[in-house]
C-alpha cells in the first residue's frame, strides 16, 4: 500500500518574479505504508520543501501530492491525516507536557476520558511519565524532543512527517534517539518520513533513502543500496566517503566494461546501463574496499604513490596519488592487510575487492 | 590578572558600588513620588482652609464627602451619586479607549512585527513621530478637526450626506477619540515587541495538530502573548483613567472624568483634602487593577493547565 505519493510536483517560490526560485523540480516519489522513510540531502536541496508541501504548510506549484490515496494537493495542514515534528520542536510554551500532547486529540473532539487515557499511554511510550506537568521550557532539548514525538503521534496520524528534529541534539543523546525512533516506528506501525542531512543518521534508521540534490531525486533505495551501488556522482560522494575517479571505457562486453583510467589502471567492472566505446566515465570506489600491497606485488589494479597517513585508531588512512588524480584508502589496524604500513613517499600496489568498483553517471 | 579583579567593585564593598548605581534612582523616587505621595496621603485627612491649603486638623470628612452630602442645616448625611458617577464615566472612557486601542493596535502591531527589519525601524518611527509635538497642541489641533465647522463637517456637509454639522467635540466621543489618540502607541510598542518575539512554527504546530484559525488564536497567540497586552493595557489604561487634558479640551468641560474633577478641588474648588482624597482613591483603585493583573499572571504560569 502507498502511503504517500507525489507526482510531476513542482515548487517555485517568487514565481514569475525576477528571484524566482526552484525549490523542486518535476519530483515523483512513493512511499510505502509502515515505511521507515528517509528525505536526504545537503541543505538547500529542497527536502524541506517537500516535507512541508506533505504537511500542507507550503502549496505546490505543479503536480499532485496524494495520502493514502486521498488527493491532498490544495488542502490545509488541519484538514490532513499527517502530522509533524518540527525542528525546533514547537512546543506550546503556556501549556504543561500533558497539555501539549492532548492539544491534537482535543481538537479532533476526542472525549475527555478517551484523550487523558491517551496522552497517559503517549507519554509512557516517550518515557516522559514523570513529567507531564511540567512546562517545556523547563526541559533539556532531548526531553523536548520526547514531548514533540507524542504531541505528534497522540491524534494516531497516518503519516509522521519529521523535519531533522534530532539536529538541536548533542551527539550521544542523537545516537540514542535515532535507536528510539526506530523502535517508535516499528512500535506504532506509522509511516514515518524523516528529512535529514546527516547521511549517517539516514543510513542507520531508514527503510527506504531518496536523495535529493538541488531540487531534483538523485536515487531511491534501501540504504545498502544506495551505498553499495550509487547511481550518481552526487550520490557516491554525498553518501559515505568515496574516490571518485575519471575514466574511460575501452571496451564493452556484454555486462561488463573495460575501463582505463589514465596514468594508473585498466579496470573491469559490471555496468549496469549501456556506455560506449570511448564515453567519459566516473568510477566510484569506496576506500575501504581499497586494497593495498607493496610495490612489485602483483595485483591487478594500478601503482600510487602515498602522500599522506592519517591514524584513525581502527584504522589508517592513507592518502594515495594516481596518474593525477587522488585517492584514499582505509587500511583496518591488524588483520593480514594491517600488518603492512606506509609511510609517504612509498610506492604501493592498489588493487579493488571483487565488485568494489562502480561505475556512475558524471 | 583578571578582568574582575581590574574592575572598581573589587575595591570598594560591593553593596557600596550597589547603592552608588542606585542612589540617584532612589532619591528620585523618594523626591518625586514617595514624599508627594505622603502629603497626599496627609491632606486627605484634613480640614480644607477656607482659601487653599489646609488646617492641621484630623477629620475624614473628605472621604465621606465623596459619597455623603452634608446638610448645611442640621448636619445630616445624604447619598450623592455625583461623584461616583465621574469615577464610573472615568472607568467607563479609559476601558473603552483600552479596548479600541486594543482593536487598532493588534494588527498595527502585527503588520509591523512582520515587515523586514529596515522597514520596521521607519514604521516604528512613524509611530513616535507624534510624541515630537506636545500633547496640548495635539489635542487641541485635534479640537479644530472634530468642531462644528471644522474640516470633517465641512467636507461631509459640502458632500451633501449631512444637513446638520455632526456633534463630534465637546462630548464622550471627542474624549475617547482624543485619549486613544493620545496613548495609541503605548499600546502598539509592546504589542510590537510581543510579535516580533511571537513564534510563528507554533502556529503551523497548531494548525497540523487539527486546529482551526480561530483555535489557533484564541488558544495560542493570545496566551503567548499574553504579558504583551497587559502590558499594552495598562499603558493605556491607567493614564487614560486619570487623564485630565482630553476630557477637558476635547469634553469642553462638560464630560468631567476624575482627573478634572482632582484638579478642580486643588485650583477653583480650593478644596485640597478633598482632591487629594480623590487622588487617593483614583491610586487604589490603579493598584487594584495592578495586583489584580499580577496576581493572574501568576497563577497562568503556575497552573499547569
């Protein structure tokens, strides 16, 4: 089942004016019921922009916008089935933390006893028992957060829009948060569309990932997916880290390509789209997956030259030149691999694991 | 070493520094408002002199003068109304004149709040530019626009909709329209400042939590920016209470309010216990109103509803 869906959607602030200004551009996108949902992307991209079209607080310029179903395009946020946790909470300052929470339900009318019964139940899902009475600008940011979560989840929504709400948060109690929120999630089997920046936080909790880039869908996918087969150069570099490498196919067999990367290596990889002989190609490679040996050993790959070594504790870093261009690896501390170390100015041998290397759209 | 160690409170007491900040403050204070209070309060329980001042006897014939009427012949006491009545028309003008500089200002001040910043600043001076012309002047420029043959009757007569000049002055229409005129912006100021510090993500929190336009207003804006017209209220109010300029220029003399009535008892009346018994009741009733006001807020934020 769909939960929500947006078609041929478009949004232009000041249009027609002389700053006028493309926030979304010609966007399809589906999410799926009891969906873990995730908007990613720099920020000005536009994911903001399309949470709040969803939540009825900015109108689309072009396409339609449906909720289970429902076309919701030129309705307002008190007429749809969603609701919304905003970033910096937006938590009603004259209202205790029980107020708060039942606000929603008292506006749909819920009777009394059903509403108090509800909010009791909200607040020992947010772990917030113990403060109901009190006021929220009494409470610490992740406490606040909580508090948002069940005002937000008290009237039963179909869709739970999140907009970055763990970014006023501090790095333990974000990591702490992202576990809960999933949990949440899974809990109330509500479909849960979280916009973020932060690329880790996506990758941890979400189902399903859309990256966005300036306006437009880059890729959707699981979060395995979009970081083990990347579409775009955008893509591979946003998420994760990524070498990032031209090249130049040679020859195309069937699935596979041949690709020379000048000055360094011939590669082989699978491709997943048709490319010509001759086409300029971006090669995407995660450093880990980055094999290095010492100079003279056979490997198929290429030879690089170290310039840098970082120590990261579990593992080193090796900043590596290749025919011009630049690459980094990421050696893990022990192990077979870990035995060797470089130190720059040495020469080393650079091969790929099986299946490490993939080729995206410039 | 540091910078508090630097500064001159290190090196004479603490509470000396504290007292030479406050002193000038404080002495002011004492001058200007606790030592003419004091004689306020002293007079009121004296005998009037017969040409001004006071005799240095004990009596609360002021106080019962303002509800009794004594019999010239056999010292009796009646009810007179009179003066009730002025404390009554006083109440009534300045909480109309609250009201409506309620209504004007919200969205004045609204408007105002949410222009961007270099547009405000003009629009805020705009605001002050009357304060630039004394008061008296104003009013009374206000008289020649509402007379009989002033600007409006004229325009609206030679128009034809009126045969008759409209009675706009010299009566409690000309009081009001001159005491909003006169405290408007001390309405508009804080209401302002209450906007521009208003939240406006609680009202998108309102609407997607199901709430109606009107909901979102009655439950969320005007509790939050409850502190900002109370205390656009009182600017308003309690001046407006004891005004003594517009209801005399504007009335004519004919709508007395309290003000002129006190400043009556101290020029032509020469009744001085008698003024400053009034004063003394118009000052409980202003602190009434005060702690009443104080009181509520305090119990807003110590109730949890």
């Amino acid at each position: 089942m769909i939960a929500a869906e947006v078609r041929g959607l478009s949004k232009v602030y000041n249009a027609g004016g002389s700053r006028a200004f493309e926030a979304l551009k010609n966007f399809d996108l589906s999410i799926n019921a009891n969906e873990f949902f995730t908007l990613l992307g720099p920020s000005g991209c536009g994911k903001t922009t399309l949470l709040r079209i969803l939540g009825g607080f900015e109108a689309l310029t072009e396409g339609t916008c449906t909720i289970f179903g429902q076309d919701v395009s030129r309705l307002p946020p008190e007429a749809r089935p969603v609701n919304t946790v905003f970033q910096q909470y937006a938590l009603f300052p004259h209202m205790s933390v029980r107020r708060n929470i039942a606000f929603g339900l008292e506006m749909l009318g819920t009777p009394r006893a059903e509403t108090e019964r509800r909010v009791d139940r909200m607040l020992a899902l947010v772990h917030m028992s113990d403060y109901a009475d009190r006021k929220p600008d009494t409470m610490s940011g992740g406490q606040r957060q909580r508090v948002a979560l069940a005002r937000a989840l008290a009237p039963q929504p179909k869709l739970l829009l999140l907009d970055e709400p763990l970014s006023a948060l501090d790095l333990k109690l974000r990591q702490k948060m992202r576990l809960e929120l999933k949990a949440l999630q899974r809990e109330t089997g509500i479909t849960f569309i979280f916009v973020t920046h932060d690329q880790e936080e996506a990758l941890a909790m979400s189902d399903r990932i859309a990256v966005i880039d300036k306006g437009r869908l880059q890729q959707v996918g699981t979060p395995e997916d979009i970081y083990e087969n990347p579409e775009s150069r955008f893509v591979a570099d946003f998420i994760g880290e990524s070498n990032l490498l031209d090249a130049r196919v040679s020859a195309v067999n069937g699935g596979e390509a041949a690709l020379i990367v000048e000055g360094f290596a011939d590669i082989r990889a699978p491709i997943g789209r048709p490319l010509a002989v001759g086409q300029l190609v971006s090669l995407s490679v995660r450093p880990e997956r980055l094999i290095l040996r010492e100079a003279g050993q056979d490997v198929p790959g290429g030879i690089a030259r170290v310039v840098a070594r970082t120590y990261l504790g579990n593992a080193v870093e090796y900043h590596l030149v290749a025919g011009g261009q630049t690459l980094t690896a990421h050696a893990p501390r022990g192990g077979l691999r870990g035995l060797l170390d470089f130190v720059p100015g040495d020469t080393v041998s650079v091969g790929f694991e099986p299946g490490s290397i993939k080729v995206v759209s410039s | 070493m540091s910078v508090r160690q630097l500064s001159f409170s290190s090196r004479i007491s603490p509470r000396l520094t504290d007292l030479g900040l406050l002193g000038p403050a404080i002495a002011v204070i004492l001058v200007f408002m606790v030592a003419p209070m004091a004689i306020m309060f002293v007079y009121s329980f004296l005998e009037a002199a017969p040409y001004g001042g006071v005799e240095w006897r004990f009596t609360t014939d002021a106080y019962t003068s303002i509800l009794f009427e004594r019999d010239f012949l056999d010292d009796s006491l009646t009810f007179t109304p009179d003066y009730l009545v002025v404390l009554a028309r006083s109440v009534f003008q300045a909480g109309i004149a609250t009201l409506l500089c309620l209504v004007i200002s919200v969205p004045t001040a609204y408007y105002i709040a949410t222009r961007p910043e270099r547009q405000k600043n003009i629009w805020l001076v705009l605001i002050t530019i009357p304060y630039w012309v004394n008061l008296l002047i104003r009013t009374i420029a206000l008289l020649f626009v509402l007379r009989g043959d002033g600007p409006i009757n004229a325009v609206l007569m030679n128009l034809g909709f009126i045969s008759e000049p409209l009675p706009l002055s010299y009566n409690g229409f000309a009081v009001c329209l001159g005491l909003i005129y006169s405290f408007l912006p001390f309405m508009v100021l804080p209401l302002y400042s209450a906007f521009e510090r208003f939240d406006f993500r609680l009202l998108e929190a309102a609407y997607d939590l199901y709430a109606s336009r009107r909901t979102a207003f009655l439950r969320i804006v005007l509790p939050v920016m409850r502190p900002g017209l109370i205390a656009g209220s009182l600017l308003v109010f309690i001046p407006s209470i004891g005004s003594y300029l517009a209801p005399d220029i504007l009335g004519g003399g004919k709508t007395l309010m309290i003000g002129n009535l006190i400043g009556t008892q101290f020029q032509s009346a020469r009744n001085w216990p008698f003024g400053a018994a009034l004063s003394m009741i118009l000052l409980t009733l202003t602190l009434l109103v005060l702690l009443w006001l104080a009181r509520r807020a305090g119990q807003q934020t110590s109730d949890c509803r």
